[in-house]
C-alpha cells in the first residue's frame, strides 16, 4: 500500500486545470477552463531498513521522515559483526 509506515501520509486526490485564451492583462479576452481532469498526488516513499519497536524492518517510508529524524535507520550487517581480529583472538 502507498502510505508512510511512520508518519501514515497517502496519496491525496486533486485536479489539473487546463486553461485557453490570452490575459485580459495582455490585451486578451481572459482565460477560459477547458477541462478539469482528476489526479493523484502521490507521496515520495522510499525503501529503508528502520528500527522500529526494537526490531530490524523494511518499511516504506516518506522521505520527509527519512529528512527529519523521525526514522531511526538500522544498522548494516557489516556493522553488526564482529570485526576478525575480535572473532580470532578468543
């Protein structure tokens, strides 16, 4: 589903207005709507791993989460093991 695990922002509907004619301003006898035609405005999920409740999660997640702070970023698996030397010398 397109919707923010944090935050729950979804697609909102909205319109395009499509315009004809020449400003009055320009001489013009002012614009004309010629048709309105329904749209979605979706909202700019990413992918991310998140810690989310103590576990590690994919989740879709709006970028604004991502940008703010909101989203505590899990960390990669290279970080989580141990380094080699750790891992040899016991």
């Amino acid at each position: 589903m397109k919707e923010c695990a944090i935050c729950g922002k979804a697609p909102v509907v909205g319109h395009t207005v499509t315009h004809r004619g020449k400003l009055k301003k320009q001489g013009g006898v002012g614009r004309r709507t010629v048709r309105v035609n329904r749209r979605r405005f979706l909202p700019n999920l990413q992918r991310a791993t998140i810690l989310l409740n103590g576990t590690i999660r994919h989740a879709r997640v709006c970028t604004q989460c991502l940008r703010s702070g909101r989203v505590v970023k899990a960390p990669s698996r290279r970080a989580l093991q141990l380094p080699k030397e750790a891992a040899h010398s016991s």
